[in-house]
C-alpha cells in the first residue's frame, strides 16, 4: 500500500475501539520507533531481541499502533497471550479497581481472595473430573519448573523426559527441557541432570502413525532410563516453538496409559496451547487425554504475567508448607485480570470464534499449499495453525523463504511469527478479537510475499 505523509502523532487509546485497518503512514521503522530502538539499543542488553522493527504505542482489536502512527495487522497476540485481545474491556476495568484497592501483600504472608478464586476456576475449566488443587506464579517457564518439583517430590524420583522440538522455558532447568540449542541454550550451560529426551510424534517427517511413534518412545524409556528412576514425561500437546507440531492420533493416550501403569506423573504443558488457542479451553481435550499436571500462562489474564500449575490434588499436596512459591506469585492484579479473562473464555464466545479464525487459517493457507510446492504442511487447530516451508523437491527444511517471508510480511504492516526446530515454520496466532476482513487482509499479504519470494 502507498505511504502517506508521516505527522506528529497523538498516541491513542488501546483495546477494541482501535481503527480496525492496517495503515502505513511510513516505512518501517518510521522515525519516532527509529528513536526509541536507538535507545533500546543503548539502553537494553543485546541479548534482548525483537522482531518488529517498531515501538508499540496501542493495541486491540486484531491492530498494534507504533509511535509513527502505523497500525500494523497482528497475527502473533504477543506469542499468543492476548488471546482475549490486547487491553480487553473486561480486564482494563479488573485492572484499575484491583490497582485502585492494593498491589501487592505477597500471597504467602497475607492471602487474598482472589488468587483463591483463579485456583478454584483453573481446578474447574482444566480436564479431568477429579479433584484438584493449583499454585499460581509468574511465567511459564516458573509454571514448569514447580510442576517438575511437585512431581519428584510425589514420585520421590529424578528422571524427567521431554521430547524432541520442545521449548519449556529459559531458566537453567527449563533449557535443559528445551530442545533447541540457537538462541535458547547456546553458551548458557551446563544445563540441569536427569533430563532426558524422546523423539516426537511428527506426521509430516516421520511417517508414523500414533501408535508406533508411542512405541518408540516407550521402548526407549523402559530401555535407557527406566520407569523405576522416572518422576515425569512433559510435553506440549501441540508444540508451540518447536513448530505447531501436531503428534499423530493415539500418541499421546498411548504414552499417558504407560505413565499411569509405572506410576509416572504425566505432565501436559499448556503455556501456549491454553486458554481456547485451539479451539479448546485446552489441548488436551483434542487428544481426550487428563493430565496428571498441567502448566499454564500466556493467555491466562490477558496480557498481564500469571502463570500455573494445577492438577491431581493428591500430587499438588506432595510438598512440604513454604516449598511452593514466590513473592509475586499470583499478584492480585494479575488475578484480577485473569478473573476477567477466564470469564471471557467462557461466556463470550471466544472458543468458537477461535474455530471460526482456524476455518479461514486452514482454508487460506492449504490454498497457497495447492498453489506452491514450497508450502510442505499445514497444521494446527484453532487459532494456532503453522505453515512449514521445504524445498519442493526433497522436503528439507527452506528456512531462507521462511526468513523472507516474514520480514516480507512485516515490511507490508502485517506482524507473522516463524518458529521450529529448523526455522522453516510460520505461525499464525492472532487475538481472537481479530475480523474477519482483518484477518484476511493479512493473509493476502502473506500470499503476496510467498509469492515473490525466491
């Protein structure tokens, strides 16, 4: 689209009220977002990255305003936390009447009835028809790495597996349960012991149905670590890094009847997949599996940080009094902003909607598919659908069309996420507050840019 001539711009209100369009009124950075990356650069360590050459000013609806005015279209909700959509009405105004009444006692020396009601509502939206109890923190990395010690204190074993492609977190345990080495693990070791890794069920790579992937994974548990040292088998029911990998039908029954034969705590982390993403309150539920434990954030309060763990009350009760915590763990602000969220996610449609958002994803994109060789799988549910791009010719891994792509898409005001193991993977997940005519707006930019790629 042609750029308009760029002005002082008044920095407008968030959420829904947003103007609904994609404006580019310079290129990307525009001079003020230019500013501000400068001193982002001067200011913040390197090691802190970002994707979107802007600096956000607004966002709601399925938009986010920079500091030129641009209102770019946004398919990735902040790596899927404003699920419910940025500055939502309902969790603004949770927002400013906790902040209005207190910010902070710690949980833990003065509880608060609101982190008790979260805990009462994750123990009910959560799968499973038996009784449960949570624990609230702050991210989903602090959400895994409390699940992992709850189970070996309830299996009073160490050996913990994870799989192939999987992403957990960024602190020293959470990268041992991650796969991928650049830019999570690279030069940060050595790494937390008794972790161990399986391989995953990936459809479009390996060519197994769910039932032989699960028998290799089993086979090497029974062989190389064995049941008696296992404590927990965690994984993401769709991966979420590692490439929206979706693991074939029975894998993940199959692998969850082997942990309740050997008395290992099966841990499903819902960190990107929760909170109707799928199309589902959780993932989990596609597979008609209950986890032992489940891990959740993102899009848990609607962009503010909170985090869980919640499951088999007799396994949460495994822990000492004062082994479970943190000082800012389930901050009443934050509680109060998932209270409204999670109202959200069950009142107001947005389940539905998120299958409505994969309708369109799933139609636009297996369309491309059918056009150009180069797109080598679609996948995903709800509003978290991938697309993988290969050479047409042996399926390996394009992660340079990936790459030119995405910045392609960026470039044009449209904000598009890669991911997986090999980078040759992107993801859509955009808020469900997105319309319709918004949504597909970008992804005809998305088409537009595959196609000129080389």
């Amino acid at each position: 689209m042609a750029l308009l001539d760029t002005a002082a711009v008044a920095v407008p209100l968030g959420g829904p009220e947003l103007p609904q369009e994609r404006r580019l009124v310079t290129e990307l950075p525009g001079p003020r977002s230019a500013e501000i990356l400068a001193r982002k650069a001067d200011a913040v360590a390197a090691g802190v990255g970002h994707t979107v050459p802007v600096a956000t000013v607004a966002a709601g609806g399925g938009v986010v305003v920079d500091a030129d005015g641009n209102s770019l279209i946004d398919l990735g909700s902040g790596i899927a936390v404003t699920t419910v959509g940025n500055a939502h009405p309902k969790v603004a105004a949770a927002v400013a009447a906790q902040a209005a009444q207190f910010t902070h006692t710690c949980f833990m020396i003065s509880p608060y009835e609101s982190y008790i009601e979260v805990a009462e509502a994750l123990n009910r939206v959560t799968p499973g028809d038996f009784a449960k109890k949570s624990a609230l923190f702050n991210s989903g990395a602090e959400a895994v790495e409390n699940a992992i010690k709850i189970a070996r204190k309830h299996t009073g074993r160490q050996a913990v597996v994870a799989f192939d492609h999987g992403y957990h977190g960024r602190t020293n345990l959470t990268m041992a349960l991650t796969a991928k080495s650049m830019p999570y693990k690279s030069g940060f070791g050595p790494f937390a012991p008794e972790v161990y890794r399986a391989p995953m069920s990936y459809p479009f790579r390996d060519g197994l149905d769910g039932r032989e992937a699960a028998a290799r994974v089993i086979l090497q548990l029974e062989k190389q670590i064995g049941a008696d040292n296992l404590a927990a088998v965690i994984i993401e029911p769709i991966q979420g890094e590692g490439g929206f990998i979706v693991p074939a039908d029975g894998f993940l029954p199959a692998i969850v009847d082997w942990c309740r034969a050997n008395g290992v705590v099966f841990i499903a982390d819902e960190v990107q997949t929760g909170f109707a993403r799928t199309g589902h309150m959780f993932a989990s539920e596609i597979f008609g599996i209950e986890p032992d434990l489940i891990t959740t954030a993102k899009g848990i309060a609607g962009g503010l940080p909170l985090a869980a763990v919640t499951g088999r009350a007799e396994i949460m009760d495994a822990s000492h009094s004062g082994g479970l915590g943190g000082t800012y763990g389930g901050n009443p602000i934050a509680c109060a902003a998932a209270l409204a969220a999670i109202d959200v996610f069950e009142n107001d449609g947005v389940i539905e909607r998120a299958r409505e958002i994969g309708t369109i994803l799933i139609d636009r994109l297996t369309t491309m598919q059918k056009n150009d060789p180069r797109v080598g799988d679609v996948r995903g549910h709800g509003a978290m659908i991938a697309a993988e791009f290969v050479d047409p010719e042996t399926k390996a891994p394009n992660a340079a069309l990936t790459a030119a792509v995405a910045k392609a898409c960026i470039a044009q005001g449209v904000i598009v996420l890669t991911c997986g193991t090999y980078g040759n993977v992107i993801r859509f997940l955009p808020p469900l507050s997105i319309g319709d005519d918004l949504l597909n707006e970008g992804l005809d930019i998305v088409a537009a840019a595959l196609a000129a790629a080389e």
